[in-house]
C-alpha cells in the first residue's frame, strides 16, 4: 500500500488536532475554576455552557482522530493500533464525564439564590465534591489515558515513518511528562491552576502544534508503505 493513499486522512488529521487547540481553549471555563466557583459559575452561566459544549466538541475529536489515524496505523500494528483506539474511547468517555460533572456544578449554582443559610453548608460541600471529581476525571485519569495513547499512537507513527524520528520520540518523552504531571496532581503536589503542571504540559502542547502544521501542509510527506 502506498503512502500517497495516506495523504489525504494525514492532513485531516492535521486539523484535527489544530482544532483540539480551539476548542481546548474554549473549553476553559474560568468560573468553575475559581475559589468562589458557586457564585461565578450562576453569573457567568452562558460562559460555563460554552465551555461544557466545547469540551464536549473536544472529546469527540479526540477519539476522531484515532479513528481516522486506524486504517493507516492498523497495517504496521493491528493490535497496538486496536490499544491506541481503546484508550482513546476511555478517554473520551472520561473527559464527557467530566463536562457532565461541569454541567451538575452549574445546576447547583442556579440554586443557590433560592437556598436557606442552613442549607447552604450542605450546598457548598456537594459544590466542593462535584469541583474535585471534575478536577479529578479532566486533569488526572483523562490526561493519564489520553497521554498512554499517545505513547502508543508516537510509536507507531515512529514504526510507520509518517513524520520524523525525532517528532515521534519528542511526542513519546512529552506524553511521559504529561503522565507526570497527571500523578503528581493526584498526590496534590500542586493544584490543577499552577506553573508546574502548565510546564509538564507545555511540551506535548509544542509537538501536537508542530505535529499538526507538519501534516496538515504535507510537510513530513514521503513514501509510507504498510506491512503486508
């Protein structure tokens, strides 16, 4: 099989995950990370909504993108590849939780006008478990899942020789360090809005834009021929 039947889905791709740039940036929802995140979520609601809906976009591209990347993948390892696509379903399952948990934080903050003094413990407690599972399912076990199928998905693009060698190891090391960062929020080393956890990230963030551009303008385009 011929690499230039590759061509077409490998830039699809490439906008894909450029796409995952843009809906992951309005998938942020600033009220519902901050420290008064009851009241900021009820007065920045359509905000909040945009945000669950983008990250919801967002989910359903990752597992796209595994989808797409199958066929092509598949022909050099069936049964990583068969992985690869497993872990991205989990991923996409966990981070579709999570905007689910956003949406019940939102819930509970349309309430709280309506909410005696003697309730609103009760409230804010709830408010705090539904913010830590969110945190929780988004930061650690979904970033755990999506940076292992990343592992797997730089390998097997480095036994395929889609894009350079040194692309698919930068990709490897950096999903290692996005492992990282995921354990050590899980032990509360740091909290999710910090300076380390962005920097653990920042490189895997630096090779999904250059591996985006790369194969969106065919910059890494050659010759690929599967196994068999």
């Amino acid at each position: 099989m011929s690499g230039t039947s590759f061509t077409r889905p490998l830039r699809f791709v490439g906008t894909l995950i450029l796409l995952t740039f843009v809906t992951g940036l309005f998938s942020v929802a600033p009220a519902i990370d901050s420290p008064n995140y009851l009241l900021e979520a009820r007065e920045n609601f359509d905000q909040s909504i945009f945000a669950a809906l983008n990250q919801f976009v967002l989910a359903l591209i990752y597992l796209a993108i595994a989808l797409v990347l199958y066929p092509l993948l598949a022909s050099f390892n069936k049964a990583l590849t068969i992985s690869f696509l497993s872990l991205r379903i989990v991923a996409t399952t966990l981070m579709i939780m999570g905007t689910l948990q956003l949406l019940s934080i939102l819930s509970l903050s349309q309430n709280l006008a309506q909410t005696n003094p003697m309730e609103l413990e009760t409230l804010s407690t709830l408010g705090s478990i539904l913010k830590t599972n969110r945190d929780n399912l988004n930061h650690v076990f979904m970033v755990l899942v999506l940076a292992t199928s990343n592992l797997l998905l730089y390998y097997l693009l480095y036994v395929s020789k889609c894009i350079p060698k040194w692309l698919s190891i930068s990709g490897f090391l950096a999903s290692v360090l996005s492992i990282l960062a995921s354990i050590l929020l899980l032990f509360q080393v740091y909290d999710v809005i910090s300076s380390a956890y962005l920097i653990l990230n920042a490189p895997t963030a630096l090779v999904e834009l250059t591996l985006a551009l790369g194969l969106l303008f065919a910059i890494f385009s050659k010759s690929v021929k599967a196994k068999g």
